[in-house]
C-alpha cells in the first residue's frame, strides 16, 4: 500500500523521497494528500479552486511544511506525471528513473513525441515552457497538428490556456505549478464535454504567433467562405487557407523585396483591443473618401469597424530607380466593396473599406472596413502584397482569397 500511495502521490512530495527523506511515514503521507488548504494559497488566488481540486483528485500534493508554492517552476517530467495521474492512463512499472513510466504512459497516448525533444534525464528535467504546456493540453483533448508554432492557438482557443495579462501568452514563459493544476483541470473539463471560457485577446496573440494574423479571431464574421472551398483546398479550417509563405514578396528581377510581418486586426470597438497600441492617437486618425479636399473624416467616429494594420516593411530595394523606395508596404484588400458609392463620395457615409492617415494619405499601412454595409460585388475577399511600380514590373502576392458569401 506505501508503495501505491507514494507512486500517485503530488510531484512535491515525490521531490521529498527522491531527496532521501524516508522516514516519512504512510500516514503521513495520507495525511498530506488529503490537504487542500495552504498557507500560500489564499482563497481569493486564482488558482485556488482548481489547486483544491487537484490535491483532492491525488494528482498533486502540497509540501509537508503546509505550503503549496503555487509560483515554483515544474520541470516536464513534473508535468506529464501530473497529467497522466489526472487522467488516470494506464502507467506499466518500468525500470530507470522515477518519470520513466509516465513518460511512456504519455507516449502511448500520443501527448509526448520524441520530436517534441529528446527522450533524456536532461531534457525531462528542464523546466517546462508555457509553450510546450500548451502542446500537451492540446493533445490531450484530441487536437493535432503539424506545425509546432499552431498548438498555443489550439490551447488557447479551446479555453485550456489563458494569458498572463491583456494579450500575453508567453510562450516562452516558465510553467509554474499553480497554472499546471489549472491547465490540467481545465482538460478534464473539457474532455468531460464542458465548455470552458475563452481569453480572446490570448486567441489573437497566438493566432498571429501560428501564422501571422489575428483576423479569424478577431473579424470571423467577415472572414467566410463555403466549407466546401475549404474541404477542395485540402485545408482543416478556414484559418489555414491563409498561406503564410506568401507574405515575402520579391520583385520579378529580385532587386526589391518586401516582408509582412503580421496582419493585425484592431477592434474599434473594443477599448481594451491588445493591438491598439501599433497605432497613433485614435482620436487623431482619419480615413479617406478618396477625396483629398475632405480631410475631416474621423476614426473616433467609427467605432462599429476594424482597422487592418500592416506590420512590416521594405526588406531591400537594389533599384530605387525602378521602385518606390519607402518602408511601408504596398498592399491591397478586396471584397469589401461600398454599395453606395454616392453616399461613400459625398454622404461621408464609410460603407466600404478605405484608407487610415494621420497626417497626409498613405502614411499609415492601415486601412478601415465597417462591421457592416460593404458588400462583395462579386469579388472575392483577397489580401495581396504588391512590388511598389508598375508596367512590366509590377506583381504581386496573394495571401488569401477567399470565395467568401455571396
């Protein structure tokens, strides 16, 4: 029975005996399991209720002094015995050191893969990043992918991990114990079919930290097209038909190269919008009619909209000669036409997508779209990058285009 007890005991306790304090006995390791309250744990934490929970589930323990220490760093090794405990996966004794046997118990269920990094007492005993939890909570409610820099988005948008702050996921970040008991409730939670809250604004940062843009977190409405396109183009969602490799553009004759970086969507709307920081003063912005007489068209007055910001710029220009040598980027947004050009041109009604400025046209690489009044026309949602001339040299790059619902 001592040993049954030890073996499902809490990472801190498992830390104890493996440091040679023996002389603990099974009653007192009863009793440390059955803890739920600790002098470091207020109840107002934030993790306070998912911490009572685990302790009372056995997956993790308190230390014998009555502390819990919720901000200690948890090594991988620490985590998966955790998760594999909690989800009660079947664990085969196995020889080697203490995690051996649950780092195969991960392996079977596909939550660890020697890709991930290497299968070694030095790797597992690294702390764990924010990152990597990420990739095993997503895995650990079914979710797959191929691309390593998608599972934060997969996390996040699952509700299996929030940010740390307003926009921050911190992928980099080391895990602490107190946000592993929660990322671990939270999947058994959701495995249990629960809906789990979202953090939206960590749903952006990591969408655009996968593929570059937050426009499917932030504008989805706008951003449609039938699912039989998506099915066609062999494609999961529609968040993959944005082709990220399409956001470096170079010239015919490779003398001028521009890169976007990211496609930021800014909800006008939304004061807290994380994004709105890669503006000037809001209150100072305006957007154009196309009419370079009117120059009092306001972005405060449009606050039922999205701004489109793009990040990036001129890598190189070889031939200024030949192309407009500038640092912002040449870029144009399709299908978000006005059905009133007469209202757009003379009501200073924005019922289409137009351009944002500060002080003069094109000063800004943003453009505003309404949140509705456009219409299609029968064009398709395009987002492309542009060489900065025209004639034979001019070209472009198609980021996405969609079919969108007409």
């Amino acid at each position: 029975m001592k040993k049954q007890v030890i073996k499902f005991a809490g990472i801190a306790l498992a830390a104890v005996l493996m440091a040679g304090t023996m002389g603990i006995t099974s009653a007192n390791v009863q009793a440390a399991t059955a803890t739920t309250q600790f002098s470091d744990v207020e109840s107002t934490h934030w993790g306070a209720s998912a911490i009572t929970k685990g302790v009372s589930k056995g997956y993790v323990d308190g230390y014998m002094n009555g502390t819990f220490k919720p901000d200690a760093s948890v090594t991988r090794a620490e985590f998966v015995k955790m998760v594999v405990s909690a989800m009660g996966l079947e664990i085969t004794p196995a020889n080697g050191k203490w995690f051996t046997e649950y780092v195969d118990a991960a392996s079977k269920a596909d939550l660890y893969v020697s890709t991930d990094f290497n299968d070694s007492e030095v790797a597992w005993t690294k702390v764990m990043t924010r990152e990597e939890m990420a990739r095993v909570a997503a895995r650990a409610i079914g979710e797959t992918t191929k691309e390593d820099d998608k599972w934060m988005y997969l996390a996040t948008k699952a509700g299996l991990i929030k940010g740390v702050g307003i926009g921050q996921i911190a992928p980099k970040g080391l895990t602490t114990r107190a946000q592993a008991i929660v990322v671990i409730e939270r999947i058994l939670s959701k495995n249990t079919g629960a809906s789990l809250d979202v953090d939206k604004y960590a749903v952006g940062s990591a969408e655009i930290a996968w593929h570059g843009t937050n426009i499917f977190t932030v504008m989805p409405e706008m951003w449609v097209t039938p699912e039989s396109d998506v099915k066609r183009a062999g494609k999961a969602s529609v968040e993959e038909m944005w082709n990220e490799s399409k956001m470096t553009l170079t010239s015919k004759d490779g003398l001028w190269q521009g890169k976007l970086d990211a496609l930021v969507a800014i909800d006008l709307a939304d004061p807290n919008d994380p994004n709105r920081f890669l503006l000037p003063n809001i209150n100072q912005l305006k957007w154009s009619n196309n009419r370079q007489t009117i120059t009092d068209l306001m972005v405060k007055d449009q606050k039922n909209s999205y701004i489109l910001y793009f990040k990036g710029g001129q890598v190189y220009n070889k031939a200024p000669n030949k192309y407009l040598d500038r640092k912002r980027l040449t870029f144009r947004v399709g299908g978000f036409n006005s059905p009133d050009l007469d209202a757009f041109y003379y009501k200073r009604t924005l019922n289409g997508s137009a351009f944002v400025y500060q002080n003069k046209w094109f000063d800004l690489p943003a453009i505003i779209i309404p949140k509705s009044g456009t219409i299609q026309q029968g064009d398709d949602l395009v987002v492309r990058l542009e060489t900065p001339t025209s004639g034979s040299l001019a070209s472009d790059s198609v980021i996405i285009r969609l079919r969108g619902i007409q």
